[in-house]
C-alpha cells in the first residue's frame, strides 16, 4: 500500500485528506460522493478519527503516540502515513475532547476511475506484460483455444502463452513476512483499534469491505478468497456475511457436517489485484489467486498464517486470522449493500479472531457500497471484460455482453448475440440464466449485432431495442437470484425476465397523447397516480409515479388497458418520490424492486410493471427496505470543512443522495 500510494502520486491519481474526519460516516460519505465524480481521485484520510467514543489506552502509548516524528522525505504523503505505533492500540485517547485518534491512515476509492482501473491493471508491476483490459482477455480467450496452430509463429505464440500459465501457481514466501513484522494475540486484540468506517447511519457497526476472505475445503484440497462483508461483533469477533451461494459457505458446511472449527484468515491491503480477484466469478475449486499470476506474469507469494494452517499474500498489511465455530450465530446488520438498499438483521456465523499481524506501517483499504456509481463499478467492468472469453465458450454466438451498474449488475443484463437460427435469442438467455454466478441475473436483454454499442450511448440502445420489441417479445420464467435481493417472492428465488430485441424492427402505430391528458386519464381510473413522464418513441414507455394504494396497483391493469392501450404498451409504475426524467436512477429503482412473477402482468398488447415498494397487499410479508440516502449533518460538517467541492443539490439529485 506504501508502494501504491507513492504510484498514485506519480500518476496525479490520489487526493490527501489531512483535515480530521470520523470514521462513522464522515469519511465513507465523503469517499460516497467523490467516486460519482467524472474526476474523482483516490482519498488518503490520514487523520481518521472517532467522536464520542473513546478507548482506553495505557500510558506509554498515550506518550508515544505523542512523540511520533515524520522523518521520510520522499513526498509530503508519505511522510505522514509512515508513523505508527508498536502496539495494535493504534490510538491515543483524547479525553477532553472525547476523541479517538487512529494512526493508520485509510485508503479509498482506488479503483474508482476507469484510468486507475487501467493503471492496477497494467501497469503497477514491473512483471507486466499486458498494455490494456483487451490484450489480458486476448490471452485468456487464447487460452481457451487449444485448436492446434496451423503455422510455425502461430505455435510459437501458443507455446509462449502456455509457458505463462507457470505463473499462476502460489508459491511459499521462505522467511519472515512483511504482513507479520508486528503480532498480537490474546489480549492484545482489539478490532475496534482499528479504523473499520461505519458507512451508513442505520448500519448495525462497523464493517469491513475489502477483506479478502481466505478458506480452504474440509479435506485441504481446493482454496478459495471471496469478498465478503464482515461486521465487528466485538473486541476480537467478526460476523461473516458470506452468503447461500458462495464458495466459502459450502466449505462451512463441510466443517459443520464434521463439527470442526472452520479456519479463516482476512487480508487487508497489499496489491490491490488482490481484492479484486476475491470478487472474480472463477470455477468453483479455482483458486483466485491463480488470475493474479496470470495478470501479474508472476506466482503469488503467499505466507503461512500463524494461529491457522491457511496462508495469504505475504504483502498484505493487515490480517485477521481465526476460526469459526459452525454452531455459533448472531445477528448481522442491516447494512447499506451494493444494491443500494438495507439489507436486513439476519443470523450469522461468528469468527473468534485468534491474532492479528500487519505490517510496521499498515494503510487501511475499504470500500463504500451503495447507490451507483461507485468503485464496484469499475471492479465489475474489469471482469466483465475479461471474463467475456469464458462465457462465450458456453454462449454460442455471443458477440458482447454488458452489467450496467445501474442494474447493479445482477439485477440487468445487455447482450449482442449473432442470431444464426430461430429462437437463439431465447436459447442464450436460458444459458445467461443457469451459468454460474450468471444465473443470478434477474433481467436480460438480447439485441443482434447490429446494434449500437452496449456500452455508450444508452440513448441510441434504447431507441433501438424500443424499435423491435412488444409484448410477444417477453419471456419470463423462474430461477435463483442473489441472495441479497429483496424484491424476490421467494428467499433467493425470483422471477426472470428475457427480453428478445434481436431481428427486424416491428410496426408500431400507436396514438399521441400529451402527458397532462394521459395524467388525467389515468386519475380517472385511480387517484393514486400522482405524477406521469413518457419517454418519447414510436413504442413509448409511460412511467407513472404512485402516491398511494388503495389496493395492488396491477389490479387496474385491466381498466388501463381498456382506456389507454391505443396509446402505449409499456406502463411502469414507480413510488411518486422518484425523479421520472432522470433515467439513470430510474433504471436501479425498476430492476431492484421488482419479481416478474408477482410484478408484471400482460393483457393482450400491452404490459404492466409494478416497480413500487411493496406491502401486504402485494402479498409481500416483509418489511420492504430503505435505500441508502447520507446523512444531511454529516454532509454540513463536510461542506463547513471545505471538503464538498463541485458538490451542490443538482448533483445530490442525480445520483439519489439525500
């Protein structure tokens, strides 16, 4: 992170916070809006602190985090992340103030920017042998291929490139790491030393969120680092958020069908390639890490843990290591998550940290989840790009396909398929919906390939999916679904939706009607529609925002129909609070809140959405939940500091802030 933190500085890509901020909300609220800025920066907080509520340290560490000198000359950065204590009370308590004081900076939003994605990527390592995300895919698409070369440059480039795959296989790191220059076991643990940012004003703690979770299988042979949330629960616990459908939580169940205690180590920090393959969707059994060989030109180096037999990357600067007892639970959460909604208080397996090491001079990596666009954006593109290849091998005849991150990319899918025999449209969407962690996707759309770009103008996308579908050109069916989902009928199960806009435009002669009188139409029928957009086309969609419900709102879909078909054949219906032109925003609203089996309804021609929070008169017995806004305080401290800069209310509007 030392290393990586002077790269961003020599690429003009860090910004330096010295001003004091909170770790409960003020320093994620601040990471929250500068990554939705087209030039956004990395933050280094070097001052994270915490208000009201102190810890008590002893004295010599009050006296010597007092003395600390900045002696490194190097940059005014790294001058003053250089400091730390030698104990893992990396605090001094101010008790005048009530003010806790952490000297372990935290770093933010490093994958924030499509060039800090190229840079990670491509160029901080001196290994590299890549100049783009396409030349890396290039390689493992050629990979794939194992075709025989025709002619003899052509077998020399597959020999090279096989030769490369003596890379990818961790090796052992021989001496002692530089994650373990300082240890500390029994009492000396304390998690709340550390500077875990609590982001969310009705999150249940504090949280970490770019732990790379290292487990192994029962038996040893399969190694697996996943992403997951991970809540303190006390001074030396962790809840583990990893979810039904994850790697990890199949070796846990291994462990509790033998009654073991399950191991677990999390790394913090280190390349940050290594956070990003924790997320990569690879074969069960492949170990991640195995991609960081591969993209780096180099094996992983990997060091023994010391109260555990996993082991993590030697260069990480913080791991937490432990066991989880397979019969211990507690609730976790809510959480602010990805989806940009709560996720609920639900029971978790709880982690007993046995130690803790680091380096002399740790930073702090951490992430904030949220409403789009955030880091999970660019982390998300990275392996949409390279994991195309792989799916193409299972996917015939798919061109491209995109995750907007407005769909947070499990909820909507963009595919361009070459449609060579009736109904392949339908056929990749059957795969989409059953491949891997692909079949979590609850929305698809095919186009063919003459399709304009999926990834630029949505404008022109629109147009032309508009241009060639109706009713006809929906399929739904059943599957599973995240597991954070909350719109799903059923825990992890959801309706799905495929939409063919492959082929030839379609005729549509539907009548003009101008957005007051179709308002006023709809108000006859039902008074709980109180605001009415249209998105202009040929095929118009009619977006409607509801004020209230006397009952479900598909229950007029009949009376619309009969009224308002000669006009339109799409009508979605959103809560009245929602910005109906502002599309970017609308799209995360509709496609996190809604299950096709429960929320849509089709009469003859036209199609009806119920995008709205729904109730028990939905059928829909939990409590639905709110999506993450900041907090209005916290946002005054941060402007009063001068730390809000190119951020007035139109920008709080577009993105959903407040």
């Amino acid at each position: 992170m030392q290393d990586f933190i002077r790269f961003l500085e020599t690429h003009n890509e860090l910004k330096v916070i010295d001003t004091p901020l909170d770790i409960e909300l003020e320093i994620p609220h601040l990471a929250y809006l500068e990554v939705k800025k087209k030039d956004s920066k990395a933050l280094l907080f070097i001052h994270p602190i915490h208000r009201k509520k102190p810890i008590k340290t002893q004295k010599e560490d009050l006296e010597e985090a007092d003395s600390v000198v900045h002696t490194n000359k190097e940059s005014p950065v790294a001058q003053q992340t250089m400091s730390s204590l030698t104990r893992i009370t990396h605090a001094k308590s101010n008790t005048e103030d009530n003010i806790e004081s952490f000297c372990i900076p935290v770093l933010m939003n490093v994958f924030g920017s499509h060039k800090r994605l190229q840079l990670i990527a491509t160029q901080y390592s001196s290994n590299t042998q890549f100049k783009s995300l396409d030349s890396i895919a290039n390689v493992m698409k050629n990979l794939l291929n194992l075709s025989m070369p025709k002619t003899l440059s052509a077998k020399f480039t597959k020999l090279k490139e096989l030769w490369a795959m003596r890379h990818v296989f961790p090796k052992r790191y021989k001496g002692q790491p530089p994650c373990q220059e300082r240890i500390y076991t029994a009492d000396s643990i304390n998690l709340f030393t550390l500077p875990v940012l609590k982001t969310w004003e009705e999150d249940g703690g504090r949280f970490i969120t770019m732990g790379q979770v290292y487990t192994k299988s029962l038996d040893g042979t399969s190694h697996n680092v996943g992403m997951y949330r991970l809540q303190i629960h006390s001074h030396n616990e962790l809840l583990m958020h990893w979810q039904i459908h994850k790697d990890a939580t199949h070796f846990f169940h291994e462990y509790k069908r033998a009654n073991k205690l399950m191991p677990v180590s999390i790394a913090i920090g280190g390349d940050p390639l290594y956070i990003w393959c924790a997320q990569a969707p690879m074969p069960p059994k492949v170990f991640e890490l195995m991609l960081y060989g591969l993209i780096r030109g180099k094996n992983p180096l990997l060091a023994q843990c010391i109260s555990n037999d996993l082991s993590v990357p030697y260069d990480c600067d913080i791991v937490i290591e432990g066991f989880v007892d397979t019969n211990k639970f507690a609730p976790e959460g809510k959480f602010g998550d990805h989806t940009g909604f709560y996720t609920p208080i639900e029971p978790y397996p709880i982690m007993q940290v046995h130690a803790i090491t680091m380096k002399h001079n740790p930073i702090y990596l951490a992430t904030v989840v949220g409403k789009p666009p955030l880091e999970d954006k660019y982390m998300g593109y990275m392996t949409e790009r390279l994991f195309l290849p792989l799916f193409q091998t299972s996917a015939h005849g798919l061109i491209d396909y995109s995750m907007p991150e407005n769909g947070v990319f499990h909820n909507l899918i963009l595919a361009k398929v070459k449609t060579d025999y009736p109904a392949q449209s339908l056929q990749m969407m059957h795969t989409f919906f059953g491949v891997g962690q692909m079949s979590f996707v609850k929305h698809a759309i095919f186009v063919s390939e003459d399709a304009p770009s999926l990834h630029d103008n949505y404008k022109l996308l629109c147009d032309y999916i508009l241009d060639r579908i109706n009713t006809k050109k929906l399929y739904s069916t059943m599957g599973n679904c995240d597991a954070l989902d909350h719109a799903c009928v059923s825990f992890a199960m959801s309706g799905k939706l495929g939409i063919d806009a492959s082929g030839e435009t379609i005729e549509h002669n539907f009548k003009e009607i101008s957005e007051s009188d179709l308002l006023q139409m709809m108000q006859s029928i039902t008074e709980g529609i109180q605001t009415l957009h249209i998105y202009k086309h040929k095929n118009p969609l009619v977006f409607c925002g509801v004020h209230r419900k006397n009952k479900p709102i598909l229950e007029y879909a009949t009376q619309f129909y009969e009224a308002l078909g000669q006009y339109a054949a799409f009508f979605i219906f959103v809560d009245d609070d929602n910005i109906l032109t502002n599309y970017y925003m609308l799209v995360w609203r509709i496609v996190n809140s809604i299950d096709v089996a429960r929320d849509l309804k089709i009469i003859n021609e036209c199609a009806f959405l119920d995008a709205t929070a729904k109730g028990t008169m939905e059928g829909y017995d939990r409590e639905w939940p709110k999506d993450t806004l900041c907090t209005k305080s916290t946002l005054n401290r941060l402007k009063e500091q001068g730390l809000l800069e190119g951020v007035d209310e139109k920008f709080y509007k577009q993105f959903g802030i407040i």
